[in-house]
C-alpha cells in the first residue's frame, strides 16, 4: 500500500506501484516523478494545536521536493476526540507519503475531518490505521480536491463487539487532476457496525477512483456494513473508476453496497433555469447540494464548518 | 443390457454413418501423445482433416501461449496444473470402470434421478465400461437434434454442426470470424485454446431468419486425464434471432480434469443471441477430491447497431469456475444481458461475472447475478462495466446478490466500474445476506422439511435468473439448485 514511500526512501523509481498492481490500477505512479525526488532531511514541518473550542488540528506542510512522514496518535478508553488533519497544498511537483496511525480505546469516539488540499503538480499518498476497540466510534470525513496522483487510503481494524465505522468522503475535481478514495474494512468479530458513503464529482479532464473493501471474517457474526459510492460525471473527458468489494465469510451478516455514475439530473438542471438560474449557476448548486449530504453527515459542529469552507474553495474551482 | 443397447443404436442411427465410424475409434489406434508440442497439434490438426491455414493458427496460437504466464488473480485456489501431463485429443483412456448399473455409486444414480435424466441414459452419464465410447459422448442427445432437423434447419438456411464439419463445409465463414472475437492471445486459456481446440458446434444464421428451435450441445467429459477444449462460434446475421443452450456434465473421478473452453459469438445489425448454459460438470466429492477446472471464455461481439445478446448461466458444477461471460456492446444501441446463478457447495470454488465493454452509443447492459454459497466453498462474483467516451447515452444496471448458507462458506463481490462518458448512468447494487431464519420458520411451520423449506427460498432467491432460461432448462436447473445444496443445511 506505501509504494511511494518505499521508492521515495529507497531512491528507487521502478519500486512505484503501477497500474499492474491491482490496488493500484487506476492510480498509477509510475513516470509521475521524473527524476525521482529526494527526502530532504528535516522532517517536514507539522503544527499540532487544540483551538479553544477542541477541535485538534494537525497541519501537515507540504515537502520542497519529497517528504516522507509516519506518525502515531491514540485516543484513550472512553474519551472523545475532535480531530482536524489538513494536508496542505505546497509548490510545484513534490512527493509526500503521510502514514497515520490511529488507535481508538474501548468506547472511546474520534471524529476526524481529513482535508487534502495539494498541488495540481503534486503526488501525494496518505494512509491511515486506525485500529478500533470494543464499544469505540470512528466517524471520518476525507474531502478530496485531487493532485497529479492523489490517493488518501484509510484501513480500519474493526473487533465488532458495538465498534462503529463511518468513513464517509467526496472528492470535487476540475484540471486534470486525480483523486483516489480507498477504503478497507475489516470486521474481524462478530456484532460490529459500519457506513461509508463516497460522493464524487469529475469535471473537465480530471480522473475520480474509489475503492472499498469490506471484508466479514469467519465468526463476524451479527456485522451490519454498508457501503455507497456515487459519482457525477461533468464532462465526457473526465473518468470515474470504482471497485467497490464484498469479501464475506460469515453468514449471519447484512452487508451491502451501492455504486452509481451518472451526469446531473437533466430534469432537476431544467427546473433551476426555468426559475431564472444560470446554467452554470444551476449546475453548481445541484453539485454542491450532492456533495452537502456528506457534510451534514459530520457529527462534530466545528468540523461541518470546516468542511463548508474547503467545498466552497472546491466549488468555485468548478466554475473556473 | 438390451436397453442400453437400444440407446446407443438410436443415438448412432440418428447420428448416422459418421458416428458408425466415430473419430473416437481412430484415436484408439492412434493415439494422441500426453503432453503438448507442436507434433501433438499437426497431429490433431491432421486428424481432423484441416486445411494449412488453421494448422498455422494453430502453431502460432502454441507459440504465444508458451510466452504467457497462467492468470492467478482469480480467487481460486489450486495446484499448479502439469500441462504436460495432459492428453489434448479426446482420446479415452480405458482403465477398469463399473461393469454395469449395480456397480454405480448409488450417491450418483441418485443424483441423476434427481436430475431426471432416464435410467438407461445413466451408464453413459456414469462412464460404465462396455457401453460404445462415442455414445458416452452422451452430448449426442443434442447430436440428434441437429439430425433430425438438419433438413429443416438447412431449409431456413441455418447453419449447425461441429466446428470441424464447418472448417471444411464452410471455411470462408469461420476463417472470417474465428478468433475476432477472442483474439489467439487474449488470455492464457483461451490460448491454449486455440492451439489445441478439438470440437465444439458452429452456428451461422443468415440475414433476416429467426432460427425455427433451440439448438442446444449437451458437452460431457468422460476420459481420464483428458482436457476438453472445445470451441463455439455462432454468427447471427442482420436482423436474424438464434437461441442456443449448453449443458454439461463429466463423471466423477478422482482427479481433476481440466476444461478449457471458447465461445465466441456475434451479432450484426438487429440481430439477436440468447446463450443458455446449464453447467453442471463433476464438482468433486465433499473433501474436495477430483472434479472438473473448468476455466473458459466466453465473449459475445454486438458489431451491429441494435444487436443484442443476452447470457445466462446456471453454474452448479465444476471444483473450479473460472468464467465471465461479456458483451462487447461496439454496435450503436446495442444491448447485452447477464444473468447468472452460481451455486457453490463443498469445496467448490466459482470467481465468475462478465464485462460490460459499452462502446457504441445508447449501449444498453443489464447484470443479475446471484451467488449461493454452501458448506466450505466460495463464490465470487467479479464484474467488469467500462464506458467508453463514444457511449454516449450508455446505460448499466447491475444487481449482485450473495446468499450464504452456513458458517464456513465464503462470498465475495469484486465489481469494477469505469465511467468515460458524462452522459451515461451506471447503478450498481450488491447485498449479502443468510437464508433468514424467519422465512425458514414460515414456511417449515407449513409442513415443509428444512431442506424443501431452503430448496424453496433459495429457488425465490434466484427466480429472476431462472425466468430467462428456455423453459427445458428452467425444469433442469431448478431441480439442479436442489442437488447442489443437498446436504447443506444444518
């Protein structure tokens, strides 16, 4: 899953992973980083700091040229945590390889609003472990805007007994830019619970991916885990790819996914301009009335607001 | 056994001369060596009386194949096949097998009961020595169709008969089509295929005819240690409807056989092709032991605007699947169809789908697939719908539902999307769920056994699939999901 990270450390180019390698067939590094960056050696800077109405923000800069960054964060047995990650955008064609891990004590509560905002030159991959205890609840968001190659991958250990996963996203991308969705899920016991819903809009020559893995394993009995992709497409030049998986080796378990791609409701498109909309206004609003569903589903107030102002800045990208 | 006896001179007479002096007879005496190389494909190639250009296809096919690495990505799991210990001519090995009826394991005389295939039909299902090989190619049920209602057939001007009759009655046809569909190299097996390919049925439908019957190939292994490759090429011309059913079987061995075959079909303008297969080759016993690979391609091209092929399957069979059915919608306004029921029991291990490949506009592809899994087995689902920017007004709908029956099965779901055009609509739905506990109540507490409860709700479960199948195949497959999940419940 760290392909660019093994290739960045190892100064290896032909370690990326390409579009042969199943998980990443649709977002392919390979030939991106020409000639291959190097890690600089100071740690890329990252500011950590809890505002006054606690919500943790932790900012991480974007590298001069590559940068490479593994960090650890627990939230301990029966606390709640307000946690906003803002991947910044920086200058030009830098590699960034972020690795997060997360750990969640029993009955503890994260609410985490990821914000990736890079350069349209950058190839950027994050990846997030976080490893759920009985009775905890993991509700993230990942709003994406897209970079030369982005993908922000997230795994979840899920125990069941009362956990609860909901890894929701979207991603709004103009340009040429790409972004790439990947969730796994693994419920390894029985009685544990899961949502995800991915909103996606592609526009002018830009590339969307989503994938999604569930995987029930023998004895998860009781799971419940749903997952739902779906995408708009805004111009014939633009790609969505999906890979949405069911992995089941339980029985007693209802899992189900969901994935559509389609262009804007014509009808809908119709009524706006007959009330004196614009086209373009019109699309624009129907566009951020699908992306919203996800921002009302974020759980933490401060975080919701966040999550408005970086859809705004996506949106109005659209419109250029 | 006179009746026996009876059948198999029914069977020769209405396959008429050429099966008094079957190819099966001939290949006793020269038999194919085990192993491949190019000696054994001139000899095949040879036997079958065939002209330069397809022995060429042929070695070249071998070449290309010996340059390609066997797929692994599929979720199946199984030992390295030996493909030099092969034999790749359909010559039966003869070893001591059962003498008569009494000698049958009664577990598979019952199996055919319930399959409702007449008793003396049973010693050729059966492989029972001493009944004439070439009948044990019990295939030939179908054989007589095309017999029988040859005449009429040719009336309308329908083509059918085995690929080799049609390599020579009508070598401008195949040599046009054969492999535009399923290129030589598109994949190891179907390269192999190519190569080595020993029989199959050849269908041309001209312009403007709807064919007058089902025509249907009944495909059956039965030697040991033999690979069965064979080949299907049926051609729906303009605006002509052909409907064509499949059905295979294979005897129970000890060992795994390998099958290794290619479909390739193609429908011009306003055509239409509806492809039943009813698949139910030797699974293996519960351990896991021997049963049939059963890897194939099957590829439909609707070159023509307003063409139409519709797939169903009903895969009960096999140890292994490896299969996926697609359409390549290249024709404007085209369609394609899959309907799929995969029933997995045992160790049985299924990784099948299709692939939508929408490239015309206004294509059109419907996907119902539904997967039960039972005792220790696996089922994967594994799809494939790719808009092409040119799809304009593409349309997708798939419904993948998974049904587990007990605690050690498996089910999995791999579909892939990929979206190019803005004004095409894509739906997919997938569930899994287990045979609910409350509809097994309902309908035991009115008088039914669990397992007749389970036969019902699965057949509920996969009626959708079974209302697409020709109205024989419906009876077989129904009574086929019975079999398969026998001893599963509980």
């Amino acid at each position: 899953m760290t392909g660019l990270r093994d290739a960045l450390l190892a100064r290896d180019e032909t370690r990326l992973p390409g579009r042969r390698d199943e998980d990443w067939r649709w977002t392919d590094l390979r030939g991106t980083l020409r000639p291959l960056p190097v890690v600089s050696d100071a740690v890329q800077p990252l500011a950590d700091r809890t505002d006054l109405d606690g919500v943790r923000t932790r900012r991480f800069a974007a590298p001069e040229s590559a940068g490479v960054l593994a960090l650890s964060l627990s939230v301990p047995a029966g606390e709640t945590l307000v946690l906003l990650d803002v991947i910044e955008a920086g200058q030009g064609a830098y590699a960034r390889d972020l690795t997060l891990h997360i750990t969640l004590g029993e009955g503890a509560t994260l609410h985490r609003l990821v914000l990736a905002a890079d350069s349209a030159d950058a190839v950027s991959v994050s990846l997030t472990h976080v490893t759920l205890a009985p009775g905890s609840t993991l509700q993230q968001t990942v709003l994406a805007t897209g970079a030369k190659r982005q993908r922000i991958a997230t795994t979840v250990a899920h125990p069941g007994a009362g956990a609860h996963a909901q890894l929701d996203g979207a991603y709004l991308l103009a340009g040429a830019r790409h972004s790439d969705q990947t969730t796994i899920l693994d419920h390894q016991g029985p009685g544990g619970t899961s949502a995800q819903l991915i909103r996606g809009v592609a526009a002018d020559q830009s590339r969307g991916v989503f994938q999604g893995r569930i995987t029930v394993a023998e004895g998860a009995d009781g799971t419940d885990a749903r997952l739902k992709h779906n995408a708009l497409l805004l111009s014939d030049r633009a790609e969505i790819d999906a890979k949405p998986e069911l992995e089941i080796y339980a029985d007693d378990v209802a899992c189900a996914h969901g994935n559509t791609v389609g262009a804007l409701d014509a009808d809908a498109l119709f009524y706006a301009m007959s009330r004196g909309i614009p086209e373009a206004e019109a699309r624009l609003m129907l566009v951020e009335a699908f992306i919203g569903e996800i921002v009302e589903r974020i759980g933490a107030p401060a975080l919701q607001d966040a999550a408005r102002a970086f859809l705004a800045d996506g949106l109005e990208a659209l419109r250029r | 056994m006179a009746a026996d006896q009876d059948t198999v001179e029914t069977v020769a007479a209405l396959a008429g001369e050429k099966y008094a002096h079957g190819f099966v007879t001939d290949i006793e005496q020269e038999f194919a060596e085990r192993g491949l190389n190019t000696d054994v494909i001139r000899f095949i190639s040879a036997k079958k009386d065939e002209p330069q250009w397809l022995l060429d296809w042929r070695l070249e096919a071998y070449e290309r194949w010996l340059a390609l690495d066997e797929p692994d990505w599929a979720r199946v799991n199984y030992p390295k096949i030996d493909y030099q210990d092969l034999y790749y001519y359909a010559a039966p090995k003869q070893k001591d097998g059962p003498k008569s009826l009494d000698d049958v394991d009664p577990e598979l005389l019952a199996t055919y009961a319930k399959l409702g295939i007449p008793l003396k039909e049973q010693e050729f299902l059966a492989g029972v020595q001493g009944s004439p090989r070439y009948a044990v190619d019990a295939v030939f049920d179908s054989v007589s169709v095309v017999t029988t209602f040859k005449a009429e057939l040719a009336k309308a001007g329908v083509i059918f008969c085995p690929l080799s009759e049609a390599v020579r009655e009508h070598p401008e046809l195949v040599r046009k089509y054969l492999g535009s569909v399923v290129p030589v190299s598109d994949n190891y097996f179907a390269c192999l295929n190519s190569a080595v390919f020993s029989e199959g049925s050849f269908v041309y439908v001209p312009p403007g005819v709807r064919c007058p019957m089902e025509l249907s190939t009944y495909f059956r292994i039965n030697a040991l240690n033999t690979g069965q490759f064979e080949r299907t090429l049926i051609i729906a011309d303009a605006g002509s409807y052909v409907s064509y059913l499949e059905g295979c079987t294979a005897p129970m061995r000890d060992e795994n056989q390998l099958h290794a075959a290619v479909v390739e079909l193609v429908a011009l303008d306003d055509a239409e092709i509806k492809y039943s297969t009813v698949q139910n080759w030797y699974p293996g016993d519960a351990e896991g032991k021997g049963g049939i690979y059963n890897f194939v391609t099957k590829r439909a091209d609707c070159r023509g605007a307003r063409s139409k092929v519709s797939w169903t399957q009903v895969e009960t069979g096999s140890a292994i699947t490896w299969k996926y059915p697609s359409c390549v919608l290249r024709g404007d306004g085209s369609s394609g169809e899959f309907y799929s029921i995969a029933i997995t029991n045992g160790r049985q291990q299924a990784d099948t789908g299709t692939k939508m490949i929408h490239l015309g506009a206004n294509t059109r592809s419907r996907i119902i697939a539904k997967g039960i899994s039972a005792g220790h087995s696996s089922s994967t689902y594994r799809g494939l719908v790719s808009v092409h920017p040119k799809a304009t007004g593409a349309r997708n709908f798939t419904q993948c539902d998974s049904l587990l029956i007990g605690k050690t099965c498996a089910a999995h779901t791999v579909p892939y999307v990929e979206a190019r055009n803005a004004n095409a609509q894509l739906e997919h739905e997938a569930t899994t769920t287990r045979l609910s506990e409350e509809q097994l109540f309902y309908v035991m507490q009115r008088g039914l056994s669990q397992e007749e409860a389970v036969q019902l709700l699965v057949n509920g479960f996969v009626r959708e699939v079974l209302q697409e199948l020709p109205m024989e195949f419906a009876v077989e497959a129904q009574k086929l999901v019975a079999v398969s999940l026998e001893g599963s419940v509980g």
